[in-house]
C-alpha cells in the first residue's frame, strides 16, 4: 500500500494514550483496531477480523515463537532457581561477609556476574541483604538503593547474552529490519548498537563515580517516610522466599551452564550455517535459536541436578510453570507490538516516513531526536520494552531514508528505553526498589532524577557529536 499519514494514526492513537493511562497495552490494543479500521476503510466488523487475524499472523510467525518461548523458559528457570534455594543460599553466603561500608559498596557491583539474568531477579536477590545489614553503617539509605538500580538497568541492557533482555532487543530490531525491507543480522546489528547505547554507558560510568568517591547525591536524607503498602508483602513473595532453604550451589550451578552453553549453541548454530571459523561463527549464528537451545538444555540438566539434590519435582514443576507466567506480561507487549508494527507496515508506514522526514531531517541529528523523543514518551510509559516497540520501527524507517548510521541510531532506541525504565517513577525497577528498601517511591524517584536528567543530557550531547565521525 502507498504510504499515506493514515499509516502515522496507530502509533498517535498508542502514545497519548499511553501517556494518559500510564500503560502501554490497552494503547497498543487500540492502536492495532485503529490500523486494522484503516485497513478495512471503516468496516467495522472487517476491521475487527482484520485485528485478530494480523495478530494471529504474528503469533504464527517461527520466529515469533522463537522469541516467545526464549521469554517463557527464561522466566521459567529463574523461577526454579528461586524455589531450589539458589537465591537465598547466595544471600546468606555473601552476607555474614559484609562488614565494613565498602565491602557492602563493593558488593554492590560484584555481585552483577551472578545476577544479571534480569532487573527484577537481581533487586530482589540485593535488596534483603542490603537492608538487614545497613543499621551498621551510617549511610544514605536512597543512595544504596540508587546504587542497586544503577547496577542493574544500565548493566543489563549492554549485555549480548544470556538477558532476557537480549532476546527482546534482537528481536524488536529484526522487525524494524523486516518492516524496511533490509537485509541485514539482527543480532549483528544488535551487538553493534550496544556501544551507542550512550544513556546506559554514562549512567554505569557516573555510577560507579558515585560509589567509589563518595559524592552525593542530592540532599542529606531525611528521617524516612514509610510506604503505607509494600506489594511485596501483598505477593507473598517474601513469606515464601523464608521458607526455602538455602543453598548457593543451586544458583551457581544453572548460572555456569547457562554461559557454558550459550556460547556453545552460538558456535554450532555458525558452523552449521557456514562459518569457517569460530569467530565467523558467531557472526553466522542464529542467535534467538542458539540462546533458546541453550536455555532449554540448561533447564533439562538443572532440573536433573536439582532431583539428585533432593528438591521435590511437584515444586519445580509448578515454580517453572509460575516463573514462566512471570513475563507473560512483556510476551503479551511483544505479540501487541508486532501486530500493530505489520498493521502500520501494510498501511505503507515505512515509505511514507522515507518520503516526508527522510527528505528533510539531516542525518546527523536523526540518533539525537530518536532519543530525545523516545525518553519524553518513556518517561511517562515507565517502560523500556514498550518504547522500545513503539520507536524502533521509527528509528531504523529514519536511519534507512536519511542515512544516519543505523547502529548508533537503534543504539539510541535503546537508550531512550533505558532512560524511562531507570528514571521514572512509574518503572518497574524504582517501584520496586523503593518497596524492597521501605523508601517512599515518589521521594526515591525524585531523588534520582536530577542524576538521570544529567547522564540524558550528556547522552544527548554524546549523539549530536558522534555522528560528525561517520560522515
């Protein structure tokens, strides 16, 4: 179809919508109703078919699927990771060894090999320690808990493997690719943004400033507010982490294997396709398939591991099943997202950006405004896979038209999904810290904004410059 502002309507129809309601998912619903009204030229019950068999088409895709069951099975190995004791096991090992104000800062950031599996995992495995041994040590209570987030986030977003973040960001990007019509490696691309991910590098950098020469943060706490509801307690989720035992040997185990096998799968899925060296290999891999292969052998083996050490089967069965549920919510983003991006892609989304901003928005400043617009919209989203869904069919459509380099500007993407899910008060890793630490969420947002606006600004700058190199 000859792209036309018809093809803009859907993602103007999500964004204020988000905006307003403060979640992405209904927005995303409408915004495909709406394509699939446009498609069918005001059919009503047309447009409805239209909007289930698009969505549909997408969770068909092989893919898809690929992406999809890579989320489930992750969320499904942490889930039993936490049931077996490895979490807590890890908890009571390391603390008993904290005794001093800068073994805990340092803690902080050594503990990031062995829990940056996800934001949520890694929070959740900090935090009961930090918290049980801070009445040591004078110390700003906000700055600790900025120190996990820090830690975690920016961290998490820069890693190539093993995240289930990593399947999500491979995955967005290879439907931007598909949308344009570029032949080009997903994951290549992917791997080749994570340095531009300039919010992120700058954040992690001004971080680690903070905590090892000592600089404030903001003013001097003062005395604490408590939060009237903590939904931790609400969940659970405490009470039945108290009654596992631990054993730091169960989240060491599946952590190890996972490295193991994952650059394993990378190797033999390049060799299979062609490669004529290892590092070829990589290159040439499927990664989705080589990831998905690698967890799913990790789950076997670990489960065999946790039998032989006495863990009941009913528990790990229902607790892969449990954590799995966990990110059904990001899946059910995901299969949204693709949905409305073919619904815009069939109402010619792509050419009409090419042929209006690709004709007047230099290219030099193309990674700065994707940023710039994507940390407005993920500010008030609260999420980074949401912005992430909704800008990079944007970011690569402008790269493409206007010949700004296409990695630096998915690179900025993510950064702008990054800024959101780290700065503002509604992401899920602030709601969560703060309720894991007892600080009141609003003061703890406000806390680490001025910091979160300092690295978006230099990263904003950092995006205006380095475009001059690529000329």
């Amino acid at each position: 179809m000859e792209g036309t502002w018809l093809s803009l309507l859907p993602f103007l129809v999500i964004i204020p919508l988000a905006i307003w309601l403060k979640e992405i998912v209904p927005g995303l619903i409408i915004g495909l109703i709406v394509g699939a009204f446009c498609l069918e030229n005001g059919n009503v019950l047309a447009a409805m078919e239209r909007a289930v068999n698009t969505l549909v088409k997408t969770m068909s895709n092989f893919e898809h699927i690929k992406v999809v069951a890579f989320l489930y099975l992750f969320g499904s190995l942490i889930g039993m990771i936490q049931i077996a004791g490895g979490v807590k096991g890890f908890v009571q090992w390391i603390g008993g060894r904290l005794h001093s104000k800068q073994r805990l800062l340092l803690f902080i950031w050594l503990t990031v090999p062995f829990t940056f599996f996800m934001p949520m995992f890694r929070i959740m495995l900090l935090s009961p320690v930090i918290k049980s041994i801070l009445g040591k040590f004078r110390v700003d209570r906000r700055r600790i808990a900025y120190m996990i987030d820090v830690s975690t986030e920016p961290i998490i977003v820069l890693l190539p493997a093993a995240t289930a973040f990593a399947g999500f960001m491979e995955s967005v990007v290879a439907g931007a690719l598909a949308q344009n019509q570029i032949n080009a490696s997903a994951y290549s691309l992917f791997l080749a943004s994570l340095p531009y991910n300039f919010f992120a590098v700058i954040a992690l950098v001004l971080g680690l400033m903070t905590t090892f020469m000592n600089v404030r943060i903001g003013s001097k706490e003062r005395k604490r507010e408590k939060e009237t509801t903590n939904p931790f307690h609400q969940l659970g989720l405490r009470k039945e982490l108290a009654l596992v035992a631990g054993e730091p040997l169960h989240l060491f185990f599946p952590l190890f294997l996972m490295f193991v096998l994952t650059f394993f799968f990378f190797w033999y899925s390049g060799m299979k396709n062609g490669a004529a060296t290892m590092i070829d290999a990589f290159s040439k891999a499927d990664a989705t398939l080589a990831m998905l292969m690698a967890l799913f052998v990790t789950i076997i083996i670990t489960t065999v591991f946790y039998l032989i050490r006495r863990q009941p089967l009913h528990e790990l069965i229902y607790h892969f099943f449990d954590g799995g549920n966990q990110l059904m919510a990001p899946i059910g983003m995901l299969l949204l997202v693709w949905a409305v991006s073919l619904a815009a892609d069939e109402l010619g989304f792509s050419a009409y950006v090419s042929s209006t901003l690709g004709t007047w928005l230099p290219k030099e400043v193309v990674p700065a405004a994707v940023f710039a617009a994507g940390s407005f919209i993920s500010y008030f989203i609260g999420t980074s896979w949401g912005t992430w869904g909704i800008f990079m069919p944007l970011g690569v459509t402008l790269a493409a038209a206007t010949g700004a380099p296409l990695p630096m500007t998915i690179g900025a993407v993510f950064a702008s999904g990054t800024f959101g899910a780290f700065a503002s008060p509604l992401g899920d890793t602030t709601i969560t810290t703060a309720a894991m630490m007892d600080l009141n969420l609003m003061s703890y947002a406000k806390y680490k904004l001025r910091i979160s606006l300092l690295c978006a600004i230099l990263a904003t700058a950092a995006y205006l410059i380095a475009p001059i190199f690529f000329a």
